[in-house]
C-alpha cells in the first residue's frame, strides 16, 4: 500500500510509519493538518489516506470530506476519542475506516486494505453510473435520429436504424456520432 499519513503529533506519524514500513508499505508523504492532507492527496496520489480527526487549520473530518468530495482516496481516521457524535460526523464525511488511539498494529493494515477495497468498488460502481447514463443519453440520441430517417424516408424502424449502422461502419465512427449528425443536419433542414 501506498499511504499518506496525516497527524499533528509528530511521534504518532513516527510510530505509524514504523508500522506500515515493517509490513512492507510505502509511506508516500506526510502531514501534520487536514491542509496539507489534500494537497498530498493531489500531489501523491496515495492509495489510502491514514488521518487524525483533531488537527489544526483544517480538521481531519473536513479534509476527509473534501478527499471524498474529488475522489483522490479513502481515508481511514484516527481519534484518541470514541464519542458518537464524532462517529457520525466521521460516517457522513464518507470516510472508509475509523481507528481509536493507540492504534493496535494488528489492526491497521485490515483496517487500510478494507478501505482501499471499499474505494476501489465504489470506484467501479461511480464508474459503471457514468456508463450507464452515457448509453441512455446515445439509446435517446439514436431513437430520435431513426425517428428523423423514418419520417423523411416512409422507411420501418429497422431500415432506419440499418442506415445508420451501415453509415458508421462506412465511416467508421460510432453510430450515436451517426445519429447526432442526422439530428443536427435535420434541424440546418439539410438532408
């Protein structure tokens, strides 16, 4: 794992990174406010984010929030405190793990690879959203273009639809590229 370690007390970084680097993972950087936590994120690009909740200038929940917000990595916090309301504040900042201090060795590293896992799957799935709606939109883009061809020829659907597939593959484009092109030289009125 790649990790970014962000903690206002020096000796905690220390003993974290002593940690990490004796099961073999990489600590790619390190801060001591949730400022410096961003800026690390977009400069490192770190697989996993270890964070302390209390630090100065910028909480870790609000840097968790914004890390979340950009998608640059989970982040798992740490806290010397197990209040529910910080759980809660913690849970709605979308972050992907929460570790009480001191942080038990043999829990880390789950608790790190849990929430690159998370990431990773939610990843996919924001992923597959984005595939999804971009094939509704084109499914939109071609219906209108085959109703355009049927109107203008007296044609069925599937002729309508065939002129266009035959066209992209003559081209050698998309047939949604297709479609907006017929869709766009309908409404200049050319044919």
């Amino acid at each position: 794992m790649r990790v970014v370690i962000v903690d206002d007390e020096s000796l905690i970084r220390m003993d974290l990174r002593d940690i990490l680097e004796s099961q073999g993972h990489e600590v790619l950087g390190e801060g001591c406010n949730g400022v410096e936590a961003i800026t690390l994120c977009k400069t490192l690009q770190p697989d996993v984010v270890l964070m302390d909740v209390k630090m100065p200038e910028l909480d870790g929940i609000e840097a968790a929030r914004q890390i979340g917000y950009a998608h640059l990595a989970p982040v798992v916090l740490l806290t010397s405190f197990s209040q529910q309301d910080l759980i809660d504040r913690a849970r709605e900042s979308g972050v992907y793990g929460y570790l009480i201090k001191p942080v038990r060795e043999d829990q880390l590293v789950p608790t790190l690879q849990m929430a690159i896992g998370r990431f990773n799957d939610d990843t996919m799935s924001r992923q597959q959203i984005l595939d999804l709606e971009k094939s509704l939109e084109e499914r939109k883009i071609i219906q209108k273009a085959t109703g355009i061809l049927m109107d203008l020829y007296h044609i069925s659907e599937d002729e309508a639809y065939q002129r266009i597939r035959t066209l992209s593959m003559k081209r050698r484009t998309s047939v949604a590229e297709i479609a907006q092109l017929i869709i766009k030289q309908s409404a200049s009125g050319t044919k």
